[in-house]
C-alpha cells in the first residue's frame, strides 16, 4: 500500500473528505488521527459501487469484524441511491 507510514498519512490526507465528485463523502470536523490504541469509527459497504466478488466481499466483512473486535466502531451503513 505505501512505503511507509508517512506516505500513508499523505495519501490519507489527500483521500480524506468531499472533493465535489464522491457522492457518498461527507465532511466532519477535524478531530485528528488516532495513534495507537485510539478508537476508530469507519463505516464499510461491499454494495455501493457496483458489482463485487464473493472474495472481496468476504475479504472486507472479515477485516470489518476484526476492527469490530479490536474494539472500534464498524458500520455498515445504508446508502443513499445516488
């Protein structure tokens, strides 16, 4: 996925937020990046974009419930027909 953590924390940057054209990103208020032992809130959907393979959607609903367990906070919320 990057190199390092810090090509991480700039591709994050760049990928975080509305940008006019993702109909589905919203934008919060900054609360800044949790560091280590910080709860996460994320939300996850194998449906909105198109068609996905059992593998994929298998491979995201097992990371999801993995987070789950780690204690954060995982949605799978519904979407809106865009």
């Amino acid at each position: 996925m990057a190199r390092s953590v810090r090509d991480l924390r700039l591709a994050l940057s760049l990928m975080e937020g509305p940008d006019g054209s993702a109909p589905y990103a919203v934008a919060l208020p900054a609360a800044g990046h949790t560091r280590g032992g910080g709860r996460l809130r994320t939300g996850w959907t194998t449906s909105a974009f198109g068609p996905v393979g059992q593998q994929v959607a298998a491979t995201v609903a097992a990371a999801a419930t993995a987070l789950a367990e780690f204690g954060h906070d995982v949605r799978d919320p519904p979407l809106k027909a865009v």
